[in-house]
C-alpha cells in the first residue's frame, strides 16, 4: 500500500488525526477502546537510548541503541461506559500486575495517511498500560502510562472507530 497525506501543502495535522486504541482480552472476549477522552494533551515519548563518543580525531558519533516508546494520559478519567477504566482499577485495588503487564495490544493510526479508504496503522503487540494513581477532587480520575512494546506490525484500519479491522501490510513485523 502506497499512503500518501491527505493534508494541502503547509496544513498541519490535528492532534485528533492521530488516535491510539487499546485491545485485551477479558476472559475470551476481545475489547478495544479509543485513548485519549477527556485527555488535553498526550504525545509518545521515544526515549532513545543513546550513546555518544568522540574519537581521537575530534569528531563526534551518535548511536540510537533503541527506543522505549511511552505515553501518558493524564488526566484519565473514571467514566460509565470505559471497560478500560473499569479493568485497570479492579487490577489495581487488586494489585494485579499481570492484569496489564505485557497483556495489551495498542494500534496507533495516522488518520492524515491513507491509501483508499485505508488509515495507516501500526499494532504494537504486548505493550503494559499501567495506572499510576487513583483519585482526584472532584471527579476521580487515573492517570495511566501506556510502554508499547516495539513489536510491531505495519498495517492499515479501514475505520476511524474501535470497532476497526486491522490489515496487516506484508512482511512489515519488527521486533522481536
């Protein structure tokens, strides 16, 4: 697939154009949910790991070893109707690690990038999406970090919903 901008030259892209969907598994049923409501301000951190070194010459080397992408969501409010916000506080009050250690699957599409009527996407498998606290003033909220995995698989979604079918590109797995 060839995904080209849907952007006019100069245009820049609204924040709401990049969206980011949780899926897990409750018991055999498979859930998704849009991040980001009620949330102002939210971008992925790359955190690379970098090693820099100047030779004997003077000159300077820069090596990205790799990246531990991260992202927070704060606010992240305890709303009816998130089965996200209801799994991770039941896991947290239980302190149940495993409930979001590793057990996430995260899509980030780039709704500005499309081929057809297909989004670019790309699924990181087996990320943790962990609440950092619980509680607030007048509404409660829990503020929660999403570490994507860096096992990722390109793709495409052919709807800007949860409810998406997600398309993997060929030969495009990265990771390990």
């Amino acid at each position: 697939m060839a995904f080209t901008s849907t952007l006019l030259e100069g245009q820049r892209a609204q924040r709401k154009l990049l969206v980011h969907v949780a899926e897990w598994k409750e018991g055999s049923e498979t859930k998704r949910e849009i991040l980001g409501t009620r949330t102002e301000d939210s971008s992925i951190e790359f955190n690379p790991d970098i090693e820099t070194m100047t030779d004997i010459r003077g000159i300077t080397y820069t090596d990205v070893n790799k990246t531990e992408p991260q992202q927070t969501f704060d606010p992240f409010y305890i709303l009816g109707g998130s089965a996200l916000s209801d799994y991770l506080s039941q896991a947290a009050l239980r302190n149940d690690i495993n409930a979001y250690n590793g057990t996430f699957d995260v899509y980030i599409i780039q709704a500005y990038l499309k081929d057809g009527d297909a989004y670019y996407a790309v699924k990181h498998s087996g990320c943790s999406i962990l609440p950092t606290s619980l509680g607030g003033d007048s509404f409660t909220a829990m503020p929660i970090e999403v570490h994507y995995s860096n096992n990722i698989t390109e793709g495409s979604v052919d709807k800007l919903t949860d409810e998406f079918t997600f398309t993997p590109a060929v030969s495009t797995s990265t990771g390990d």
